[in-house]
C-alpha cells in the first residue's frame, strides 16, 4: 500500500488545520485527550464549549462529511474522512461527525420515519444519546443482558436496570438493548430500541431513574438507569423484535473502528508533553535534558508512528471497499496496548511524583493532565463491548480462524 497522502488529501489537511487553528482553542479543558475517560468529560461548562465548536462544524458542511449523500452528507472519500479525524485529533479537538455510535444502526436498520426524525437532528448536534447496553450481570458477555420488554398495544413497556451509562445525565435519547423473548436462546431474544430519557423542557421520562456513578476522582462519570414500566412506542425499534443483537453490532462495530485518530491524538498530546517539559524544571533542570527521557519519548513516538501505521492500513482496506475485521482488531489492540501500557504510564514516570498531583493543583504540569489517573481507566471500558482482553480473541478467531 502507499502510505503518502494524495495532493488532495495533504491540501485538505492544511485546510483543516488552519481552520481548528483559528477556531478551537480548549480554553484550559481537558475533555478530549482520553474520550470518554478524558478529565473534562462531565464538566457542563466543557461541553457547552465544545456545543460552540461543534456548530462551526456544522455551519462548515464538514460535520457529516462521512455520511451518504442521501442522509444530507458528503459521502467523502476515507482518505479525507482520516485526514479530517486526524487534525481534530491531534489538536484535542471535539469529535468532527455526529458522535454516537448509533449512527450506523440507525442507517443500517432504522426505518424511514425514524431517519427522518433523527439524522437532520443528529447533523445539527441536537440529540444527546446515551447507550444503554451494559447491566449489572451483563457486561462483556452482554448477550446476558436481562431488562425486560413486554408488548402492550403500539408500545413496549420496559423494565429493568442499565449500568455505566457514560453521560446519561446530559442525554435526551437512550439506544436500549431489551430482552423480549426470555424462552429464546439468548442472542435471539433481544430486541434495540430508542428511548426519549428526557422532553425539551429537560423533564427525566415517567418511569425513568437515573442514579449517579462517580469514578475515584469524584468525577460523575456513569449513571446506573432503572426503568420501571417505560412505554416506547413500537416505531422507535430499530431493526426487528427479537433481532436487535444483529442491529446492536452495527453500533459496537463502529466503536471498534477510529484507530488512525485515536494515533493522531496521542501524537498531539506527547508534542504538547515535549514542549510542555522544555519549559519546566525539575531540581533546577529540565527531563528533557536526561538521555534516558529523550531515548523513551523517542521510542514513544516510533510506537505510535507504527500504530498510525497500521491504522492507515484499514483506512485503504476499507477505501477498497474490504472489511478489515481481522486488520480492524489488531490496529484496534495495539493502539489500546500503547495508550494503558506504554504511553500515559512513560509520561507520568518523566513527570514523577508530580504525577499524582490532579487538575487544580498549581504545581501539576499541564494542569494535570499527564497523571498516573489517565492509565487506569483503559482496562475495561475501552473499545465497544468488552475490554482490552478481548482483542486476542478476535484475533484468533477471525484472522487465525481459530476455533473459539
Ligand atoms: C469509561 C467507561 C465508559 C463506559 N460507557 C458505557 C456506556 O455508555 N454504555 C454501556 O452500556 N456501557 C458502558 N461501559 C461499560 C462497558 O461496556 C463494560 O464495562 C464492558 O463491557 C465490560 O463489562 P464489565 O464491566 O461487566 O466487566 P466484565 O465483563 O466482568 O469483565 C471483567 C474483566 O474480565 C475480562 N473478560 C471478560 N470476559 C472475557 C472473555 N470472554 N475473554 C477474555 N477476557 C474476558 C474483561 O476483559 C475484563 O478485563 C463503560 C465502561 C467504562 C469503563
């Protein structure tokens, strides 16, 4: 494959970057350096910032570029698509297309009146979707999953309890995996559904409770959901009864992807780390003058180098039109590999003790961004449905053809 950018594609990047160089400045958040983990994540304040930019993207055209043409996109090409991600990325920039991942199912599987109320909304950044998948006794193995759904009338009528539901709080809609038929074995007997959490007035849904997770830094991260006899209206299902797990993997899908970004990102912060540490002492002298520091950020920067690599690599499978399944998971892997184990881990060991100082406190650099906290959450939550040791798995069986 060749890795050079097209003309087209490098005189887009500089397009893209002069605009994010006018247009964000992060104004002291921290909110997109680790997704959904970063520091930022549930700060009001943050996010309405974030509202701001996202409608400059919006007014650009640039903000559904991925999409088909036939949903008001552009339908552009994955080189630009990549390009775009990548700039918005590296600057720690909000996400630049409409940020759920129920995108997919809703094109995929949605029928025409639900495209038609949702995607226009969607592309003008007016929903705020939470995703109500795990429960407390169904997390990797989600197929578990146990809240009911009972038909009655032109509705179905909910019950049950939802966990880590990043955001919750600040969502209107919530894309729900419900069991209907609790006879059927257990993929087969789950059916997707869209269900409005809160009115425009900001009114929570009758019926719908949402108690706050925080994570160890106090931050209100998840919310635990209970739904006691919730009616949606059966035209809010996406795909059919009882065959939502197939719908459901169309989102988790599209989380799984996004690797040439997430490389991108940490390209940004180790740039902002470097130029951060030439400007700070320690003992009177600066990390940057010690040659172990500059042999580790070398060897930092090889290793994301070759994850962008390898990301690059399913941007050209998928630009031919392959499905990078196997491809997709090993990028996948080995970026969530170098963001727990290698990259945050080295930059708090350069900062030292001072890793333990949070955001807030005067002498934590960068405002504390580069701390130990960053490494941790990224065992369990990270990349769609399962946690990082599940990469392995679907290495094995779907490039190696391994049995399971
Ligand atoms: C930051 C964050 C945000 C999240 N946001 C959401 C959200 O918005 N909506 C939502 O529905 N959920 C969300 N989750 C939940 C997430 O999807 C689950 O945590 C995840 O699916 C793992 O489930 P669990 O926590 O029950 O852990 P478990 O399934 O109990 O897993 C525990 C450990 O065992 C390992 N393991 C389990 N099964 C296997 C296996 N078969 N092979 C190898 N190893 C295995 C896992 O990798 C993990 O290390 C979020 C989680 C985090 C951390």
């Amino acid at each position: 494959m060749d890795f050079k950018l097209t003309t087209e594609e490098e005189s887009f990047r500089q397009e893209v970057r002069q605009f994010v160089k006018e247009n964000w400045d992060p104004k002291g958040f921290d909110a997109h350096t680790l997704n959904v983990r970063a520091y930022d994540f549930d700060n009001a304040e943050s996010r309405a910032h974030d509202d701001v930019f996202i409608k400059k993207l919006v007014d650009k055209g640039w903000y559904t570029m991925s999409w088909p043409k036939e949903y008001g996109g552009q339908d552009a090409p994955v080189g630009i698509q990549m390009v775009y991600g990548q700039e918005l990325s590296y600057a720690g920039a909000p996400g630049g297309s409409p940020g759920s991942n129920i995108t997919g199912a809703l094109m995929f599987h949605g029928t025409d009146e639900m495209k038609d109320y949702f995607l226009p909304r969607m592309a003008r950044n007016e929903i705020d979707w939470a995703q109500g998948f795990s429960e407390p006794n169904a997390g990797t193995d989600l197929a578990s999953l146990q809240t009911r759904a009972v038909e009655d009338g032109d509705d179905f009528v909910v019950t049950g309890q939802k966990i880590w539901s990043s955001a919750s709080h600040f969502a209107n809609w919530y894309h729900v995996l419900v069991r209907t038929d609790p006879e059927a074995p257990k993929h087969r007997g789950i059916t997707y559904l869209a269900m409005q959490i809160k009115d425009d007035d900001g009114n929570q849904t009758e019926g719908v409770t949402l108690r706050p997770l925080y994570d160890f830094l106090g931050r209100r991260r998840w919310n635990e959901v209970f739904m006691d006899e919730v009616r949606v209206p059966k035209n809010l299902m996406i795909g059919e009864v009882n065959r939502g797990w197939y719908a459901a993997m169309t989102t988790l899908n599209f989380e799984r992807t996004g690797g040439a970004a997430a490389s991108a990102g940490s390209l940004g912060v180790l740039d902002r780390f470097v130029a951060e540490m030439r400007r700070t002492k320690f003992a009177g002298v600066s990390p940057l003058k010690d040659p172990l520091v500059r042999h580790k950020l070398a060897d930092l920067r090889i290793t994301l180098e070759t994850d962008r690599m390898l990301a690059y690599r399913v941007a050209w499978m998928q630009a031919k039109g392959d499905v990078p399944q196997a491809e997709g998971a090993i990028s996948g892997y080995r970026s969530q590999l170098t963001a727990k184990f290698h990259f945050w881990p080295t930059l708090a060991k350069i900062i030292g003790d001072y890793s333990a100082l949070l955001k807030g406190e005067s002498r934590a650099p960068a405002n504390g961004i580069y701390g130990t906290n960053n490494a941790l959450a990224m065992t369990i939550g990270f990349g769609g449905g399962g946690g990082i040791l599940l990469g392995p798995n679907i290495i094995a069986q779907r490039g190696l053809g391994l049995p399971r």
